[in-house]
C-alpha cells in the first residue's frame, strides 16, 4: 500500500501516445488537390521512421527511456512538470515536392487519401486548341460515319435527323472510305472502288463543308428538303456522282460548275434540282422554246455507232443572260445590276436572249472545241494585290485567325475575311473561264439554261432509240439560272449561241429537231468522228 | 528649276528608311502613289519622285513593289502566274494594299 510507486509523467492531454491511434487531421481538399499522389511508402520501411511518412503526421522526435515518452517539443525535462496542454498543432509543413519524378501506382487501399471531388480543375498553363463543340445530331452523324468506315457500310442513312450544322471535320474521314471486299470461298477477291451513298435528307442544313465535295467516291447525295440557300461550285469536282437530289431547298440559283458533272468522263445520271425558289427571269424565253418545241427531240440512230459509248447522259442550251454585277476586290459592288438586289426583288432583268443556234455537234476531242475569245483591251489579268493576298490567305489554314487581328479602323477589310473563311469552308469559287480560285469574283452574272436529259426511250419498242427528256415538265422549270463567277474581265460573258451544248467530251449531233448519234442520213463519214 | 520632264523611276521609301526605286509606270498602278506623284500637283513628292511610307515597313514595302513589277510584267499577258504571299505578312500587306487602293 504504501509501497512508493515508479512516478510516471503525467499524460498529457489530447496527444495519444500511439502513433497509430491519433487522430486524424481533418483533410482539407484544396490542399490535396495539388497532389494526388500516393504517400510514399515502401515495403521496406517499417521501423518507426515510417511515421514521418505518412502524409499529415508530425516527425517526431523520442528522447530518453520509453516511460518519459514525450514530445520533444514540449521540453527537454518534463520529468515531475505538469505539463500543460499543447496549443493548437503547428501548421504542418512538410509537403513533397510537386514533381517528385517518381511514379508511385496506387495499390486501391489508400483511395481514402484521394479526394472524391476536385474543386477546380487544374488550370492548364499552356494555350489549348479550342474544340468547336459539334450538336447531338451531328455527332451521331460522326459515330454512324465511324462505323460505317469500319464495316465497310457504303450507305450512310441520315434521314430527318435534325442535322443543322455539318462540319468539315465530320466528313472529312469518309474521303478515306475504303472498300472491304468480301472474302467468301471459290470467289475470286475483288478489288473494287467503294460506292458511297449518302443520304442527308430531310435535315435543317444551311450549307454545306468543303470536305463533302472531296469524298471521290460519293455516288449518291441527297440533300433533299433542307434549308441549304446556295450550292457551293466545289460540286463540279464529284467525279464520281451518279444520283444527286437537290430538290425542296432554298436554293435560288445553282454554280456553273454543276454543268461539270455532265461531262463524259463524269457518271451522273439522275439529277433533282425542282422544286426550289429558282430566280425567275423578267422575261420569258417562250420564242426560244417555240423554236424547239415542247415535244422531246427526235434522234436519229445512225447504224455505224452502235456504241453508247461517249453519248451525252444531258444536254444543255443557254437562253439567256442577266446584266453584270461588278465589284471591286474589297467586295464593293461597282454596278448598277446588283446580285443581292435582284436575289431581294426575287425576279432578275435580261440583257440578253441569246439567238438560237440550228445545228451544234459535239466531239469526244477537246480541241476541236470552239474558243471564243473576246479581248477587252483595258481589262488585265493580274489580279489586284488585295485579291492577291486574299487567295494566298485563303490557301492558308490560318486564314479563319486572320479577322480577329485586323483591327476596327479597317472593318471593310475584317469583312472581307469573314467572308474568305466562309468560301474557304465551303469549298471555295473558282472562276467559271479559267478554273482559277477566287476570293472575290469581279465579275458575277445570272445565265439561264434548259437542261434536258438524254435517255434511251423505250417508246419504240426496240433498244438504240434516244429522247431528249426535258428534266421538269413544269412551264416554269425549263430555264434553269446558274450563277456564273469570272476573275477578270477577259473571263466575262461571252457571245455565245443558244444551241444544244454537248458536255466535254462526248458526241453527237443536233440539227433543228433531231438529234443524231451517228453520221447524217445520206453521208458517208461525219466531221465529228474521230 | 525649270520644269523637266519626269524621271522614269521613282523612289518609294519604308518606314525603316530602306528605298525602293520603282519603274514610274509601275509605280502608277496604285491610284494613291499616281496622285502622289502626279507632276502637276505640287506635292513635295511630285518634286523630287521620292515618296516616304511612315506606315509601311520595308518587307511589307518589298512585297508591294514586287507586285508593282508582277503587274507591270503580266498585264497584257494571258496567262498570269500566282504571285507567292508569304502567310505572315499578309495581314500587314492587305491594310497596305487597301490604304493603296489596289483594289480593281
């Protein structure tokens, strides 16, 4: 009882003497948040120094025999003291370097150390390419084009997916559409071009990606009703286009470069173009259709060209012609006649009504085509250097950066380039003479024309019989407008005839009504064979 | 000084004093640098056939009269080469061509 018992030191309050028994300090996520490292612990470390480790713990320091275990920070002899309680614990202090170069994987037993929720994320010092967001439906269209490319599915079928905005970088992986052949036995392994179909119809979309008009292999398109106002000229590169509909949109007059598509070498076939609001012409070209007819044509099947080879799948003739719109290169409209004034009154004047033409042949050689070649003395070439630097600019990728350096002194200019970045996106204009890009035509004018299909009519019961089908049996669909785009002067309108026009490269003849595939009733060989 | 007949070139100068020395009719492309230099008015300019860009610096100024000599060359030709733009400075080049008037 009385026996003196060995003094321990009294215990001080709040601080455990069992490191694994203290308490944790309430973690404060922002401080974690700049690591997310694992502590670092190794299985080598198990002596006591592991402690100091331990993120959040205080090292410590034991001096003396284990019974006067004290913090060393309280005092050297706490021996018989009472001690007071610690205040509140220093700010801790220790913090591993950001970038300690040593990867430590996480063993999933320390996820408690990982906060759940980072406040804010980590602000990326350098600048970062911006993503354009892209809409629901257009990213559907992008997943259906990614799959369609890894099964080799050659229709992709987009039908009233309320698709509004198509971008280039959605479409531009179809261009490295590949076929894959089908490998089954006793089947000889078939290379083949890819034939893709691509059916937008019934959409909302306003215009069209310059990267559409670079898939090669795009044999059908269909833009049926959408809200699409213009059809960019980069059409005519689709060499391989054989179904085009174009009908049910806003469309007020079509690129020259669509005429492109009928040249031989070229597979179109069907062609929808009505209904859409087409610019009227102030006057009618009924003189010019009387001298024709309503009916189709009569063809003459000349017996040696048994062959449908190089035949013209369509025919077209000019009717006639709207004043010039000219513009300087900054985009200021110099004329009287302007594009937009027309396109507002919805009804474009005629200058004139080309005169019709009796007989016209085409040959499947190039050369022996007419060139007509009206020099205007004044005019010149050479672009300005306005023009000069915007078509540099605008095989440029950074041209889309450019506006938003100019400043607001020289907005003329800004929108100049808003508008390159636009026709950049689109495709680009080319000059309808000399196939040059263009940025700002100088020379913009309405042509009207009737196209009419050339087919093989079954009416007289036998194969080898052709009709020139007009391609609307509408009154008001014969004359067709197409915006034509000249560089310069020297590439403007020029005198021509209202004949039936044969695409390059392919053969035949009209003369008046008929149209003659081979050599004339009566003659032994024809200027036009080669 | 009596009146002589103007020099066949004329001098145009960048900000950063290099000269350029310009077939005059060349030069008249650009409607600015023709009232500039025209002999009738009584610009300083017109004087001496020197005239000082403050605006415009000597690359830019380079490109310009490159293209005085482009259109100079080409303008009655048929087929016209695309003159080459380096993207850098296209920017500074079309506020010169449009303070120019290089814009028919």
């Amino acid at each position: 009882m009385d026996q003196e018992e060995v003094s321990l030191p009294p215990l001080i309050s709040g601080v455990s003497h069992n490191p694994r028994k203290r308490p944790r300090q309430p973690r404060l996520s922002s401080s974690l948040s700049v690591n997310s490292s694992d502590p670092a612990i190794f299985s080598s470390d198990d002596d006591p120094a592991l402690d100091n480790y331990v993120e959040g713990r205080q090292k410590k320091k034991y001096i003396g025999s284990w019974f006067k275990h004290d913090p060393a920070s309280s005092s050297d002899s706490t021996f018989g003291e009472p001690t007071v309680a610690l205040g509140p614990k220093p700010k801790r202090t220790f913090r591993r370097d950001f970038d300690s170069g040593v990867f430590l994987g996480s063993d999933g037993t320390d996820s408690e150390g990982v906060p759940e929720v980072l406040d804010s994320p980590a602000k990326p010092k350098l600048p970062q390419v911006v993503v354009p967001k892209i809409s629901a439906a257009e990213q559907k269209l992008r997943d259906r084009i990614e799959r369609c490319l890894e099964t080799g599915d050659e229709a992709i079928d987009f039908w009233q997916m309320n698709l509004c905005e198509l971008s280039n970088d959605t479409i531009a992986p179809l261009s490295q559409f590949a076929h894959i052949p089908k490998i089954t036995k006793d089947v000889a392994f078939e290379q083949k071009e890819p034939e893709l179909k691509l059916y937008l119809a019934q959409n909302r979309l306003m215009r069209l990606p310059g990267a559409l008009f670079d898939v090669t292999y795009l044999t059908t398109l269909s833009l049926r009703n959408n809200k699409l106002a213009e059809v960019p000229p980069a059409i005519g590169k689709m060499h391989n286009l054989q179904q085009l509909n174009l009908s049910q949109n806003r469309i007020r007059y079509f690129p020259v470069e669509l005429l492109d598509l009928f040249k031989a070498n070229n597979r179109l076939e069907g062609l929808s173009l009505f209904p859409n609001p087409l610019l009227p012409a102030e006057q009618s070209f009924e003189s010019l259709l009387d001298d024709v007819g309503p009916e189709p044509f009569e063809v003459w099947d000349g017996a040696p060209w048994k062959t449908t080879e190089n035949l013209p799948r369509f025919l077209t003739r000019r009717l006639g012609r709207s004043p010039v719109q000219t513009s300087e290169s900054t985009g200021k409209i110099t004329s009287v006649f302007t594009m937009k004034s027309a396109t507002d009154a919805g009804i474009v004047r005629v200058e004139q009504i080309f005169n019709t033409k009796h007989e016209s042949h085409g040959s499947p050689d190039p050369s022996d085509e007419p060139s007509v070649q009206q020099q205007t003395v004044s005019s010149t070439r050479v672009p300005s250097l306005v023009e000069t630097v915007m078509r540099s600019a605008h095989r440029s990728p950074h041209l889309g950066e450019m506006a938003s350096y100019i400043p607001d002194e020289l907005s003329h200019l800004r929108t100049l380039c808003d508008r390159a970045t636009l026709q950049q996106d689109q495709g680009g204009l080319v000059c309808s003479q000399c196939r040059r890009t263009i940025v700002t035509p100088a020379l913009e004018w309405i042509e009207w024309r009737e196209i009419r299909s050339f087919s093989e009519s079954t009416r007289f019961g036998r194969a080898g019989k052709y009709r020139l089908v007009p391609i609307s049996v509408r009154r008001d669909e014969i004359n067709v407008p197409f915006i034509h785009r000249a560089c310069s002067s020297r590439c403007g309108p020029q005198e021509q005839h209202a004949g039936w026009e044969f695409p390059q490269g392919t053969r035949g003849r009209t003369i008046g009504n008929i149209f003659y595939t081979g050599p004339l009733p009566g003659e032994e060989g024809t200027p036009s064979d080669p | 000084m009596d009146v002589q007949a103007p020099s066949k070139y004329v001098t145009l100068i960048s900000s950063d004093g290099f000269e350029f020395v310009v077939l005059r009719e060349a030069a008249m492309v650009s409607p600015i640098v023709k009232g500039m230099l025209d002999p009738k008015s009584q610009f300083a300019e017109a004087k001496h056939a020197r005239c000082v860009f403050q605006e415009i610096s000597s690359i830019v100024l380079d490109k310009i009269v490159e293209y005085f000599h482009y259109w100079y060359r080409y303008r009655n030709s048929e087929d016209v080469p695309d003159m080459d733009i380096p993207v850098e400075i296209c920017l500074e080049l079309l506020a010169a061509a449009d303070y120019l008037g290089l814009d028919q």
